[in-house]
C-alpha cells in the first residue's frame, strides 16, 4: 500500500472515531433515562455525562411525583 493510501486510511478513521464515540454516548444517556424514568415514576428534567471518581457517570435530574427534584447517578457503559 503507498503512502497516500495509507494516509486516507487514517484521515478517515481519525474523523470518524469522534462519530462512534458521541453515538455511544447519545446511547448511554438514553439508557439511563429510560432507567430512571422506570425506576422513579417521576418526570426526567436533564441528563448529562460526567467523570467521577474516574469513571463516567450519567447525572440525571428528575422530578418525582411528590414534587421533589433529585439526582439519580447512572453509570455509563465504558
């Protein structure tokens, strides 16, 4: 393979890396808002994606029906 072959190969995967990466993201967050929407019964306000402790956490803001807003953690997929 010559060197500007070799070049797009990586080109590419370099830029699509960042795609497959927020993908996997956008799934996880999703998941755990379908879990805590499950698990609480109450009302999903937000949700993001955060280290802690050296692992990634989804922090998701819900209001339960009592009228009580929370913080439920869900741990990402790695």
């Amino acid at each position: 393979m010559n060197i500007m072959k070799k070049l797009a190969v990586f080109v590419f995967m370099l830029l699509s890396a960042p795609v497959t990466v927020a993908q996997d993201n956008e799934k996880s967050v999703k998941h755990a808002i379908d879990k805590v929407k499950k698990e609480t019964g109450g009302q999903v306000l937000s949700a993001t994606l955060k280290p802690v402790g050296g692992q990634r956490v989804i922090r998701v803001k819900v209001l339960n029906k009592n009228g009580v807003v929370r913080y439920v953690n869900v741990k990402a997929k790695p």
